[in-house]
C-alpha cells in the first residue's frame, strides 16, 4: 500500500513574538476554512510562543511542533528544555536533528538518535531532519551522507517506532539560500532515504508508510511540482511559513495532491 499521509510544516526558527505568533496563526487559520481536503499542518514557532500558538489555533486541525528538544527528561542542562515540558504543553511534534542544530550547535548522528528515541518515548512525532552539504554534493556524496544520517539517527528503534516518525530531506544548501533542489532530484534522494528506512532491521514493512518531507526554500512557486513527485509527501517550509498568505498557497497545493484522498481511506 502505497498511500501515505500529507504533511505541510512551518519551521519558524528564532522569528516572532508572542504577540506576532497569535497574530499569524490566526490569519493562518483563518484561511484554512477555504481549503478542502486539507493535509496535516505542523506549525514550529519557538519555544516562547508554543503556548499562545496552541490558544491562537484553537480547534483548527493544526497540530503544534517544537524546534529541538533536550534528550533528558530533567536535570542540571540550564538552557534546555525536555521532552516532558512539552508534553505538559499539548505538544505533538518536534523538529530534531535540523542543519542549523547540526552547523550551530553541535548537534550529531548520535545526539539526534537519543532526542528521536526521547521523542518517541514520550509520544511525540519527531520529524527527523538530513541533507548533505554543497560540498558533499559536489563530491558526489549526498547519497551515503543522507543514508548514514538515516542509518545512525534511527539506530536502534523497532518497527512500531519506526512507522511513527516523519523525515524531512533538507540540502542543507538550498535552506534560505532561494536555491532549491529540483523536484526530481529531491524526489530521487527522498526514495533513497525510503530504501535506508527500508534496510534498517524489521522495517522493510513499514518504509512504504513513513512521510518523507522536502524542504529548502519551498515557496508557492515550487510547491506544485514538488507535490507532484512520488515520493516526496509533503513540506517542511522554513521563510515562507512565515507569510500566511504563501504558507496557505503552499498548504493548497498540497491539497491536490492525488493520493491523499486514498491516504485517508
Ligand atoms: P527555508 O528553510 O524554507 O527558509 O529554506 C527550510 C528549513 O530550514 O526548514
């Protein structure tokens, strides 16, 4: 069975107040009630506006995301926040192993394989971020890179486990560069990463149902085509989720995307 579900994220990164948080989720919400067949819709704002994100929403059919997560559930690690404290905060989702955690912050294989397995622990969607640099691509080496992020950061999770995770496919040089991957590459490594879930243990099952995401510079102009391709099953959408009216154009080009009517049969 081939149907998978639709996914449109919007990953806020260090942008807007609480004030500007409530303000965009209700234009975006607002603009949902004109769409139909709506797919799953993620909305990432930081840390500080997960509350009144939550409140703007309301009964809307948006789920809330954190950005990253600390792996420990409580602790001596000042500046970081746990999977509980989100919990507590009617989270769903959380974004782990982004570039700019792993450019910035140190983050590794490793670190985001204990947040993906936390995440899970605590029935939270990790959405698992990997993408290969210019210079990887350059040198011919995007397709190992994304299957030892895949292969690493998913080490050590069943099956179960497995089928309840999104990953996002993000070149990390086509993340607010405008610079985006065609379609049809980002479609090729998309199935490249579905084969790596595929030869983890136990999991050649449950690869054909796990969404993989694009995202890097997705824009209302490029969606459409994205949307088109086999195996990319939505986006995780960083400077245009920050407009609610391309994030919403984005939201209805995923809409038509043909199988999802046979994804929610
Ligand atoms: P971008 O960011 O859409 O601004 O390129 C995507 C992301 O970082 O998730």
């Amino acid at each position: 069975m081939s149907a998978r579900r639709t996914i449109i994220a919007g990953n806020w990164k260090m942008n807007k107040t609480r004030q500007e948080a409530k303000g965009l989720v209700g234009e975006i919400v607002k603009g949902l009630s004109a769409i139909k067949n709506l797919p799953e819709i993620v909305l990432c704002p930081p840390f500080t506006s997960l509350t009144e994100a939550a409140e703007a929403k309301g009964q809307a059919a948006v789920e809330i995301g954190a950005q990253n997560m600390d792996w420990r559930d409580s602790g001596a690690y000042t500046g970081e926040i746990s999977p509980l404290m989100l919990v507590d905060l009617g989270i769903k989702y959380v974004v782990i192993g982004h570039s700019e955690r792993r450019q910035y912050f140190g983050e590794t294989n490793q670190t985001v394989n204990e947040k993906v397995k936390a995440a899970l622990k605590h029935n939270l969607v990790p959405i698992v971020c990997v993408g290969e640099t210019l210079d990887e691509r350059e040198n011919e080496l995007t397709d190992p890179v994304v299957s030892r992020q895949i292969a690493a950061g998913l080490a050590d999770l069943s099956d179960e486990d497995v089928k309840k995770i999104v990953v996002a496919y993000e070149p990390v040089w086509a993340i607010g560069t405008g610079k985006v991957c065609e379609a049809t590459e980002a479609n090729r490594v998309c199935a490249v990463i579905r084969k790596t879930v595929a030869n983890l243990k136990g999991c050649a099952a449950v690869a054909p149902v796990v969404p993989i995401l694009y995202g890097g510079s997705v824009n209302p102009k490029n969606i459409e085509e994205q949307m088109a391709q086999e195996d990319i099953d939505g986006s995780l959408v960083g400077g245009a989720s920050l407009k609610a009216d391309e994030f919403l154009a984005i939201i209805t080009a995923a809409a038509k995307r043909p199988r999802l009517s046979a994804a929610k049969s």
